[in-house]
C-alpha cells in the first residue's frame, strides 16, 4: 500500500515539472510582452534578462507551499487518502488545463487555476463528506476555506478595472509629454521619467520580489516599511541623476526601463507565483511521511492530516531545481512565444494580421465608442484639438525594426504593472500579475490609439476572449477536479491510474497538435516582410507572392476535395465525405483571414496601382470563395445521400462520369501550374479547352435528364445528386476560369509603365 502512494507521489512530482514548463510558458506574458514588443534588444538577450529573474526568485523565495497545505482546506477533517486524492487531481487537472491555454495561445493565470482546482477537489469531498456525516455536526466553513475563493474572484475584477482605466491614463499623459517622436522631447524630462521609473522598480523588486527570501527578515521588512518615504525620496534622487547622466551619456534610458522592468516582474514571478507550483507535491509528499512515520497501522481512510497545518520550509534543492526547469522553459518553449505573441499583437500600434474575429459585443463596444468620440470632437475646442492631434502624430513615430509599439508605452507597461501590484500587495488585495500586466497593456494601446476603427472590433474581440477565458478558467478548474477527484475517491487506485493516463494521453497528443499547427503558421512570412517593408516595389512584389500561394493553395485544394467527394459518393465512404466537409470548413475560415492580409498589403501601395490591381484581386479571391461554396454544394447532398443508405449511382453513370472528372482535374492541375510558375503561355489553351469541358459536361446534364425522365424510381435519388454533381462541375470550371483570368492580370505587367508609376509616387 506503501508504495502505491509513493508511486503517487513521484508521479506528483513529475506533473510538477510539467506543470512548471506550461506555467512558465503561460505566464511568460506577463514580463517579456513589453521587451518583446518594442524590441528593445534581441530576443536571446530578453530570454537571459528574464531568465536571470525567475533563477533568482526561485531560489530566494523561502518556498512557503501554505496554500496547498492548509489555505483552501482544513486538513485536519481530511483523512490521507482524501488528501491524495485532492492533491492527484488538482496536478492533473492543472497540467491539461494551462496547456490548453497555452496551445490556443491565451494567457489566464496560473494561480486562479491551482485556486480554483484545490476549490473543486475540497468542495466535492467536503460535500460527500457532510452527507455522510451520521452526528450532522460537520459543515462547510469546516471543511473548506471559502474567503480564498472570494478573495480571488474580487481580485480578478479589480485588476481588469484598475489596471485598464491606469494603462490608459497614465500611457495617455505619458505620450502628451514625450509624443511619438520621443527623441526630441529627453532634454530634461528623461531623467524624471527615469528616476520615477527606476524608483518603482527597485522598490517593487524588495517589496513584491524579495518579500519572501531568506534573508528578507520580519525586521528587515518592518524597517523598509518605517522607513518607505526616506528610501523612496532617496532612491528617486540617485536615479534621477544617474539616468539624466545616461542619456547625457547618450545610453538609451528607456532601454534600461524596460530590461530592468523585466528582470524585477520575472523575479516576482518566480518569487511568489510559479514556485507554488511544487507546493501540492510537496504537500502530497509530507501527507506521504508522515502517514508512513506516524499511521501506528491506521488506515489510510482514518489517519487525519492535521500535520499539514504546519507551515513548511521548502528545501533549497527543490528551489533550485525548479529554478533550474523553469530558466529551460522559457528559454525553449515555443509556447510561450505564442502567448507572447498575442498579448504583443493585440497591443500593436499598426494594422496587421488579426487573430480574432468580429463579435457582436464588440461592435456595440465601437458604436458606442464612435458617438463618445464624436461628442469630445464637438466640446474640445479646436486648438486644444490640434495640440493633442500634434502628440500623436503617428507619422514621427520611432519604432525598432518589427517592433510592434515603441519603448514609451514599453516602459509604461512595466513600471504601471509593478506599482500595481505593489498597492495591491500594500492594501492586501490579491491583485493577479497575469491580469495586471495584460490589462494594462491593452489600456495604453488604446490611449496609443493604436486601435483604429479598421481594427478596433478585432482588438476588443480579442481582449474580451482573454478576459473570459479567465472566468472560464476558475469555473473549468473548479469543474473538472471536483469531477475528477469525485471519480477517484469511489474508484481508488483504478481511477487514479486512468486519469494519470489520460493525462499524459492529453499532454502528448496536444504537442503533436501544437507543432502541425505552428508548421502551418510560420509559413506565412511572406505577410511578416511585406507589411514590414518601406519600399512600395519590393511591397508589390511581395503581394503578387503572396496572392499567387494563395491561388495556387486553393486551386489544388479543390482539385483534390472534388476527387474526394466525388470518390466518396460513388464508392458510398462516408468518413471520407465527412472529411472533405470539414476540410473546406476550414479552408473558408482560413480564406477569410489570407484575403484581410492581402488587403492589408493592397493598401500599403501607391493609390494608383493599388486602384489598378483592386478588381484583379477581388476577382481572383471571390473565385477561390466561390470554389468553396461550389464545392459544399456538391460535398452536402453526396453526405446526405451515402448517410442514409440510398442506393448507390449506377454503373452507367460512373462510366461516363469518371472521364469528365479526369479531363477537369488535368485542367485545374495545369492552371495551378501555369499561377505557381507566373507563366501563363498555355493560358488561352487552358481557357480553351476549359470552355470546351462545359459544353461536354452540359451534354452529360441533358443526357442525364432524359434518363431520369425514362428512367424507373428506384434510383432517383442517386440520379438527383448526380445531375447536381454535373451541374455545379460545370459551375466550377467557370470558376476556376475566372481566377485563372484573373491571377493572369493580377500579376503581369498589364498596365503601363506600372513600375516607373511607383517611382514617380514616391518621389512625388
């Protein structure tokens, strides 16, 4: 028996490095968004400056793992084999539930979830528990301890509320002073900023960063405390002087601001958050001594764990391992890149691809905002108007090379972010670093007017889906381990091995997934350098690359599904439909968003070409959409019919089709050779013969329709949709005619002196 519940906990330890990977992976928005964003220097360079910070503040942190041991639950109404299961499921659960986070490349935060799992594991015990009470004297408030939850919930609006109206207060005073063309504007203003900046940190590192260390002690603490205002006055004076010197220095301070913004957030991170993460096999290992030192033959269903109301000092090996494992994360972690990447994107001063759609609270959002802007247009008086419209001058911004903002709102980010949660530490509100640094970054893209009205809707969309999966993450975790801890409880150890399974099932099959989705993602660089690039020739060429890919993909798609749907029908495999169906399901989604890039490059051209290329364009991608719908009306009725057992098509029919379906194919292959090569010299043949394919088809239509009129009942179902197979055939070579026309004039020089017209636009 022993040695089950050691295998359980070696087990525990195990999810505990997996779940130290996927937390760092997920909360490694919360300190490199702003270094990344702005590119205040290389990445490598970024990850070492973080890295530093989570070693440290893993290793400086005492460890103290109450949470796990004694802050949901009162251990000493739980027996050790209630707390096994509780702590089993609350690291499964975690494990699987921030790695769907971090896959879908949303940032929630990592200590709500291990809250709210420890929440449901307690609750459901604690339920069944109270239910099986024969003296009625056991209650909730003795078996769980509800103020965390609470304590939680209360700290997740308050960040969203404080931290949006502050990003977006102070991002706004801070561009008044600075403007975009921030160089001209550090005479003197630097060293203030700085000073206050530095100031803040420094501060921030003590009191968040450093609170827990070892050699942080009670009187150490209560000194800084006494002392704030004299150590605070201080410091603001040495900073201010020393920053005003750098720049005098000609050393960039904002530099500075942000890798030292970085380094104090990631050791805070560490210090206080992640390493809490070992705190439930740790406490699962000290239920685990504890019952094997002291049971005297108890069972594991009566030896109380009231040792766990102790606090417990963590050893330092463990520190420093965890250090060690989460420095690995965050330097490998393509994962984390992702959460990055949408906290960055979502901030990004310019148009660009947009991850999330059009919602309909959003639009309402936008509406509203439009008329409160057009209301403050009418009061502010037209001076004042200017003044302001002269700081936000978009056209002098200084930006590094693909950054997506510059360093002001960086800076701003990291230093709001850190007085944050050292108010929210002061007042001893449990304010979340996750929600904090995210919200405040979507506040000063917004007092950055970063987002227009071409792009607001999708802004807001995105930030309102990462807001919500916060909530649904509280509610998931508190889910699913209840659940989870439910089953193991009443089926023992069989249970504890299936979940244990399924979880490492769910791990490796989402890596699988997360790597062929990221194989398709970063094939599109072609956008990265066209919307990078401030030539409009080199701007040009690259759309014209990027539409031919764009063609070329979609005409083999559907050269390939109607071969698919086609042999589906006529050979009565319905898997084989129900995946043609679903592939051009997603083929119209992805359509969706490689058209908004290529409008986005159309629109980065001089006025005159793009106006010339416009119809070309539209041409070729209504083509590709029309395609898509051609092809879903012919895949829908073909699903419906083999799903229901109809009989199947005739022989006759399939004899006369299968040449038709050929010759169309080896059309479509030649034209998807004739787009992917730029060279069209075969196109009038294709068009041709293409044309000559549709008179043959329509033959076929007739034919088809005599037989049915002559024809018996028997098989009139399988003659419909084989008449509508014919009939959207035909509609489909017009299509792909159509396109073929278009990628034609779309990519060649048609138009006169197009290349000297680009010239003459940018010297003008």
């Amino acid at each position: 028996m022993e040695t089950v519940y050691l295998g359980i906990v070696i087990f525990l330890f195990m999810l505990a490095v997996f779940d130290l990977l996927v937390g760092v992976s997920n909360d490694a928005v919360n300190f490199m968004n702003s270094a990344v964003g702005a590119k205040v220097a290389k990445f490598k360079t970024i990850i070492i400056v973080a890295a530093i910070g989570v070693f440290f503040g893993a290793v400086l942190s005492n460890g103290m793992m109450d949470i796990a041991r004694h802050g949901i639950f009162h251990p000493v109404n739980f027996s050790f084999y209630e707390i096994m299961c509780i702590l089993l499921a609350v690291m499964v659960t975690d494990v699987v539930l921030l790695d769907v986070f971090n896959t879908l490349g949303l940032p929630t935060s990592t200590t709500v979830s291990m809250v709210f799992e420890l929440l449901g594991g307690t609750f459901i015990l604690a339920i069944l528990k109270i239910l099986g009470d024969e003296t009625g004297l056991l209650s909730l408030g003795d078996m769980m301890n509800t103020e965390k939850a609470l304590s939680v919930i209360m700290g997740i609006f308050l960040s969203v509320a404080v931290a949006f109206i502050a990003g977006t207060v102070v991002q706004y005073l801070s561009r008044l002073i600075f403007s975009f063309n921030y160089k001209k504007n550090l005479s003197w203003t630097i060293g203030i900023f700085g000073g206050v900046a530095v100031t803040s940190l420094s501060y921030f590192i003590i009191i968040n960063g450093l609170k827990s260390a070892s050699f942080m002690t009670p009187e150490a603490l209560a000194w800084i405390q006494e002392n704030t205002a004299m150590l605070v006055g201080g410091c603001f004076v040495i900073f201010t002087v020393l920053m005003q010197v750098l720049h005098w220095c000609r050393v960039n301070v904002f530099k500075v601001i942000v890798l030292l913004g970085t380094f104090s957030l990631a050791l805070a991170f560490a210090g206080n958050d992640l390493v809490n993460f070992i705190g439930v096999p740790l406490a699962g290992f000290s239920a685990y001594t504890d019952y094997v030192a002291n049971s005297n033959g108890a069972g594991i269903h009566d030896f109380m764990m009231s040792s766990l109301m102790s606090s417990a000092q963590t050893p330092l090996i463990f520190l420093v391992i965890s250090g060690v494992i989460m420095v690995y994360a965050l330097a490998t972690s393509k994962k984390a890149k992702n959460v990055i990447k949408t906290s960055v994107d979502l901030a990004r001063q310019e148009e660009g691809d947009e991850m999330f759609g059009s919602s309909a609270l959003a639009r309402v959002i936008v509406r509203r905002a439009t008329s409160i802007n057009d209301f403050l247009v009418r009061v502010i008086p037209v001076n004042v108007r200017r003044w302001i419209d002269g700081r936000f001058n978009k056209d002098e911004i200084i930006l590094a090379d693909g950054a997506a903002f510059d360093m002001v709102r960086a800076s701003v980010n990291l230093v709001l972010s850190g007085l944050l949660i050292i108010m929210g530490t002061t007042m001893k509100l449990p304010l979340s670093t996750t929600y904090v640094t995210f919200i405040v970054a979507m506040g000063s893209s917004l007092a950055d007017r970063a987002w227009s009205r071409e792009s607001a809707v999708y802004r807001i969309t995105g930030v309102l889906s990462v807001i919500g999966g916060w909530f649904i993450t509280a509610f998931v975790a508190f889910t699913i381990c209840a659940l989870v801890t439910f089953v193991m409880f009443y089926t023992s150890f069989f249970g504890m091995f299936a979940f244990i399974v399924v979880a490492v099932v769910l791990l490796v099959r989402s890596n699988i997934r997360y790597s062929k989705k990221e194989k398709v993602e970063s094939q599109d660089d072609v956008f990265k350098r066209m919307m990078s690039s401030k030539d409009k020739s080199e701007t040009l060429a690259l759309l014209r690359q990027h539409v031919q890919e764009t063609l070329t993909d979609y005409v083999g798609f559907c050269e390939k599904t109607y071969v698919q749907v086609t042999d589906g029908f006529i050979n009565e495999d319905l898997r084989s439909l129900r995946k043609a169906m679903n592939a051009t399901d997603d083929q119209k989604k992805m359509l969706k968003k490689r058209r908004r890039k290529e409008i986005l490059g159309l629109r980065r051209l001089p006025i005159t070409v793009a106006m010339e290329k416009n119809t070309w364009f539209h041409l070729g991608s209504n083509s590709c959409e029309q395609m898509l719908y051609c092809l879903k009306r012919i895949c829908e009725p073909c699903k419906e019919h083999v799903d229901n057992n109809f009989n199947p098509i005739s022989p006759d029919c399939v004899k006369e089709f299968l040449p038709v379906r050929d010759e169309l194919c080896k059309l479509m292959e030649r034209a998807k050779v004739a787009i992917s090569q730029d060279n069209y010299e075969e196109a009038d043949d294709i068009l041709k013969k293409g044309d000559d394919l549709k008179n043959r088809i329509s033959a076929l239509r007739k034919q088809q329709m005599n037989r049915m009129q002559e024809g018996d009942n028997a098989s009139l179902k399988a003659s419909m949709v084989y008449l509508n197979i014919l009939q959207e055939s035909q509609e489909l070579v017009s299509i792909w005619r159509h396109l073929l026309r278009a990628s034609r004039f779309f990519q060649g020089d048609y138009v006169p002196q197009e290349v000297s017209m680009i010239a003459l636009t940018e010297e003008r």
